[in-house]
C-alpha cells in the first residue's frame, strides 16, 4: 500500500514539472493539506454519528480516548480512500497518455519497460502498448 501520493511508482517517469501538474489536476490547488483537512473532517463527522451509538464509558478520559480513536479511524478510512480514487484517476490519464506513446513503465506493477523488446510487461504478464514508430515528415 502506498502512504503518500508521491510515492506512486505510476509518477517516477514523469518529469518534476509533469508530475507537479497531474497532481495538481488530481488533488487541486492547495494538495495535500486539503486532503488531510477532508480526511479530519470526515473522521470528525463520523466520529459524532458513530459514537452516541457506543456504551458510556464512567471514566471521561476513556470516553475521550474512544472519541479520538473514531476520528482517527474515519480520517484513515477517507485518506485512504481518498489515494485510491486520485491513483485510479491519474492512471487513467497515464492510460490514454499511453495510447498516444508508449510509456517507460508498466501501468500495472510499476516495472520500467525501458529496452523492452515484447509487448508483454516481464514483472506481471501484462499486455503492454507497442513502441511507436516515428513517423517520417511529409
């Protein structure tokens, strides 16, 4: 699984420009602070839905304690599904990119398909789009 959306083998062949522009695309304007902000809201949100259905502890700070972990688990639950969606989203777009060229890596595993001389990825078996010729000026 992966934790943070810069490490996402899917972005290691783009350029430090390309890829600050698919994610700004994928994740907006202020990135990944907006997505922890969400991420802490909806586990707030959840945490006032789901905890008045749970027992009273006696003890306040116990009651706390389960407060804050309700929060923290909603906030994990939206982060990460959060990654999933903007990772399905941007290897769309490196999917129809791919459709135009062929990209140095598999869209599957992550294996660097540079030198490959198949149409099939080494690491995973998947069927991967073949070179592009150049074509010749008219």
């Amino acid at each position: 699984m992966y934790w943070h959306i810069g490490s996402l083998p899917e972005l290691a062949h783009l350029s430090e420009q390309e890829r600050d522009a698919l994610l700004r695309k994928h994740l907006g304007n202020y990135g990944v602070a907006r997505l922890v902000a969400l991420s802490i809201g909806f586990g707030t949100l959840i945490s006032f839905v789901v905890t008045p259905s749970l027992p009273r502890p006696a003890n306040a700070w116990l009651q706390i304690s389960i407060w804050l972990l309700v929060v923290l688990a909603g906030s994990l639950l939206w982060y990460l599904g959060s990654l999933i969606r903007i990772r399905g989203a941007m290897l769309l777009f490196l999917e129809r990119r791919a459709r135009r060229q062929r990209l140095p890596m598999c869209l599957r595993c992550g294996y660097n398909l540079r030198g490959l001389t198949g149409n099939r990825c080494p690491e995973c078996g998947r069927k991967v789009v073949p070179q592009q010729a150049p074509r010749p000026p008219k």
